[in-house]
C-alpha cells in the first residue's frame, strides 16, 4: 500500500507543478496566480489524513521552492504546504465529508497561504511584500482555489479511491 500511496502521491504532485508553473502561471489571470499544488496537496490530505498531507505539503513545498520562478527564501513556501496539509487533513472528519465545507476549506487555505507568505517573507526581510495588494490577491487566491478544488477534489479522491483502495477512510 505504500509504494502505491507514494507513488500516487509523487506523480499528483508533479503533475501540478508543472502545470502550475508551465501553464497557469502564464494565463495572465488578474490577482494571484492558481495555485494548483496547494490544492492537490490539501485534496491528498482529505484523502489520506493529517500525517500524509504534512509529508506532501513539505516535500511539495520544496519542490516548488526549488523551482526556478521562485522568489523568497528557500523552506518558506514548504513550511506554509506542511501546515496547510497537516491542518486540511485534520479538520475534516472521514465520515463527514460534505463537499461545500471541502471547498471552502480549500478556498480559506489558498487565502491563508497568500497573508501567511507575505507576512514570513516580511518578517525575514524581503522589502518587496506591497501589504496595498494583499487584499485583492487574498480574493483571488481564495476564488480561484475554490474552483480548481471544484475539480481537483472529485480527480483525487476517485484515484485514491482506484489506486488505494485500503486507504480510503
């Protein structure tokens, strides 16, 4: 069942990076970009629980710190990923798996990713953090990754559920 988790786990993730980074990052969309990893890792979290959501977040994290277009301190982005999926995977309970609560968790954690990022890197000492745009880029990241949990979610879940079937809870 690991190997399989893993695996599923791995490729999920390098999936959305490279879309991500390849091709939502350059639809030109007003405010933040789509976050298409947050939302894999948090539907992975929903799926496999708080532990695996905070292993994907961080090694997600760092993979996307790595990633070239990257800006900001390198082990930032994959401590917001860990906390992210530590606390998606903890605050939904297997049995209650109401799907406005999911997107809306997704939705509030796109949201939180964007004021948490902007607020480490400050504290750190990146000058650039402009807190006038965090209001609209807080919007955006919240709608847009409440739509891409619209897909995201369903996709995962039904891979998970194919792939790992002793995992589902």
């Amino acid at each position: 069942m690991w190997g399989r988790q893993t695996l599923l786990c791995v490729t999920l993730v390098f999936l959305a990076l490279v879309t991500q980074q390849s091709f939502l990052a350059r639809l030109g969309l007003p405010g933040a970009t789509p976050d298409l990893l947050l939302v894999t890792v948090i539907a992975l979290a929903f799926a496999y629980g708080p532990l695996t959501g905070a292993v994907v977040g961080f090694g997600a994290g760092m993979a996307l710190d790595f990633a070239p277009s990257t800006a900001g301190p390198i082990g930032v982005v994959a401590l917001i990923f860990m906390v992210m999926g530590f606390v998606s995977g903890a605050a939904v309970d297997p049995r209650d798996r109401n799907p406005p609560l999911l997107i809306g968790i997704i939705g509030l954690s796109c949201g939180a990713f964007v004021i948490a990022f902007a607020a480490i890197t400050s504290v750190l000492g990146n000058e650039r953090v402009d807190w006038e745009q965090a209001p609209s880029l807080l919007l955006t990241a919240t709608l847009y990754g409440a739509l891409l949990g619209l897909a995201v979610v369903p996709a995962v879940s039904a891979l998970v559920a194919k792939v790992t079937p002793e995992a589902v809870q």
